[in-house]
C-alpha cells in the first residue's frame, strides 16, 4: 500500500495547470490569482485627514488646553474629493473632514471634539487641546506604495484582496481556470432519490456531496447518470465524462470485486491506471488514471471514504490545477473531549466536531457506511497506526469545509 504522502504527490503530479482567464475584481471571489499584481497608486495617494476637524499647525498649539485654549482664524474649507489652493499660515487653520487632503502648511489635524467657536462666526475656532506633528493624518503611502505587489500568483482572492485590487486601480485580474469535473456514481443497487426503492436497493448520494465539495474548490461539477455494473456501461459513461470534462471523479466500482468495472474501463479506453491501494482509513481503495491525458479519481462508494478521500488526495489537485500555492486542508487546534484510539495499521482520520471553544468530540460510529455521523462532522482527526489520546490531549483538527 501507497503511503498517504505518496499517493498526494502522485495526485499532483497528474494535475496539470489548465490554463488562466480575466475576470472582473468584484467576481473573483475564491479565485486564484495567475499572476503578480502590483499597485497602481498609493495608499493613501496623498496625505490626508484621519478625522473630522480642523487641519493647523502643531507649533500654534504647543500649550493649548480647555482651560487656556489658542483662537485660530479658520481661512477655508476643503471638503472631501476636492484639492485645497489656500495654505496655512501661522495663526490659521482650514476646516478639515475624514479623507479630505491636507493643505501646504498644515501638519496635523486638530479634532472637532476639541474645538470650539463662537454661534455665528465661523472665522474664529478655539483649540482646547494641543496636537504633535502629523497626528490624525494618513501619510501618502503609509499603507500601500504605488508598484507593491498587491497579491502573488497562486494565492486565494479573498474580499479583502479585492478591495485591496479595486483600491490600486484594477477592475480585472487573471486567475486559474475553473476545472469541469464529471461526477460517475456506479453500482446497480443505486437508485436516484426520490424514487420507491426495491429490496437491495439504495439512494445513491456521492455525487450530490461530492459535487458540493467540488463547487467549494472552485470546480464546476457536472453530475451523470447512476452506471450500473457494466463494462460497457462503464465504459460508455466514462468516454462521455472524460470528452465533456477536464477531470473524471467516480465513486464505487474501484475495488476488487466481480463487479468494479472502473479499472478495466480505463484501460479499455487507452488510458493508465497509477495506483489504487492507500493506507488509509476509511478509504484503502484508490484508482488514480489518466486518459486522453486528463485525470481520473477513482473514489470508493461508500459516502464517507468517499468524502475522506475526496478531501486527502482530489481537493488538492484541483486546486493545483488552479495554480493555487497552497492546497492543504485548513487546521485548527484542540482539545480532546475523550479518548480517541487507533488499533489499526493504517493511518485513521476519525470524523469529530471542533467547537467553537476548541473542545473536540467524536461524532460517534467511525465505520465507513455512517452517514449519520459523517452529517455531524465538521474535522477529522488524523490517528496514526497505534496511537491512543486521552482526554485533554491537544489535537489538530483538519477542518472539512474550509
């Protein structure tokens, strides 16, 4: 059996970039960028006042207090988007507002809560505090300096990077194309919901969760038709996904069984098959293929090693194929709220709730069939072969949904 660290970089190394498009900023969201952007403009782009008041000179105000405060002579307004021609002078000041530029000679901004005038003239403004060289000013470029990278190839976009974007001038950006991703569900005890089901039969429900899983990696899941246990039946869905999409995902039929037709449909298509034995649990069985040079995930059928294996060794790739930097699972720490043991020989990633406490429970029953409890999880927990925790042990939690 493959290691689970092999078995990742042979899922990336079959994931190739598809290529990059230009989106608007304000729609690229979860997006990765595909290139370096830098800032068009500073910011700030010019000084600027932090607050509503009065833009002076701090060397006018050196003792000013309520109980001796320093009259100014207020000779203008600068409102917000305009750009001030009048300078101040010693003994004067300009009424000043959040964002508005701050006129030649000024060098702070004296709050409005600290001034004060007489009703009716406007001309003569108290100062009741004093001030230090350049406070309650934004410096030009504090923030941002005009040419600074504002966000690196293979990094999410996020709603603050597009303001970030939008604030330093653009209104497009190049990302990572979205992979299509076909979703096969096969097995002919599968039935679609809501139809009356037959002694043996199931409601298959891969292809919903995991089409819910690819959409949050940004792919465009096509779900097909449940296969039945066929080769030609298999074969047949598979060059249909595989023409009409950039990367297959199946669920079931990767096993060794009489019936798992996923492997020798690949091969019956002209296409390779890398691996498909991981030590993992839940989900051991793996195929990983290529066709026509696109990427095949054999995932197994039952719901949970489907999602574990899912979220182990497919999310990774098709955020590679976005070009993203980092693909790696979300973790947050926590603390055991009970023993959690692994017997077995293979690393076990346990399904457990993280709260927002950081206090972590198992969801209970940890065989692969639970959907019950796989519904309550929100982590796993990875337990390699031996290990035993006990309660108020700290533990990193892989987040499920991220």
């Amino acid at each position: 059996m493959l290691s689970l660290e092999e078995a990742v970089e042979r899922s990336l190394a079959a994931a190739a970039l598809l290529g990059r498009e230009a989106v608007p900023v304000d729609g690229a969201a979860g997006r990765f960028a595909a290139v370096d952007a830098y800032a068009g403009v500073s910011l700030p782009d010019f000084d600027n006042s932090a607050m509503d008041g009065y833009a002076v000179r701090s060397s006018d105000l050196p003792n000013a207090s309520a109980g001796s405060p320093v009259e100014l002579s207020c000779v203008g307004v600068i409102p917000a988007g305009t750009h001030p021609v009048d300078m101040v002078d010693k003994g004067t000041c300009m009424r000043i507002f959040t964002g508005s530029p701050i006129p030649r000679g000024a060098d702070a901004v004296i709050m409005q809560e600290d001034c004060s005038s007489t009703r009716g003239d406007d001309s003569t403004v108290r100062c009741n505090d004093s001030v230090k060289p350049w406070e309650n000013i934004r410096l030009k470029g504090k923030d941002v300096c005009e040419g600074d990278p504002v966000i690196t190839a293979g990094t999410r976009i996020t709603a603050g990077t597009i303001g970030l974007l939008a604030a330093t001038g653009h209104d497009s950006i190049e990302v990572g194309l979205r992979p299509k991703v076909g979703l096969v569900a096969t097995g002919s005890e599968l039935v679609e919901p809501p139809s009356d089901l037959k002694p043996g039969e199931i409601y298959e429900s891969n292809r919903a969760m995991l089409a819910s899983l690819v959409a949050r990696a940004n792919g465009l899941p096509t779900p097909y038709p449940i296969v039945p246990d066929s080769l030609e039946d298999t074969v047949t869905a598979l060059k249909r996904a595989f023409a009409e999409n950039d990367a297959v995902l199946t669920s079931g039929g990767v096993s060794v069984g009489d019936h798992d037709h996923v492997k020798p449909a690949i091969e019956q298509l002209g296409g390779s098959l890398d691996f498909w034995k991981v030590a993992v649990k839940p989900g051991k069985p793996f195929v990983l293929g290529q066709v026509g040079g696109k990427p095949l995930f054999g995932l197994p059928g039952n719901p949970v090693s489907a999602l574990v294996t899912y979220l182990l060794m497919v999310r990774p790739a098709l955020l590679k194929i976005q070009g993203a930097a980092e693909w790696r699972l979300a973790k947050r720490p926590g603390r055991l709220a009970g023993e959690l043991a692994n017997k077995g020989d293979r690393r076990h990633f346990v399904r457990v709730t993280i709260d927002d406490c950081g206090l972590v429970r198992s969801t209970g029953g940890q065989h692969s069939h639970l959907l019950g409890s796989l519904a309550r999880a929100n982590g796993l927990v990875d337990l390699t072969p031996g290990t035993r925790l006990a309660k108020d042990d700290p533990v990193d939690v892989l987040l499920i949904e991220d």
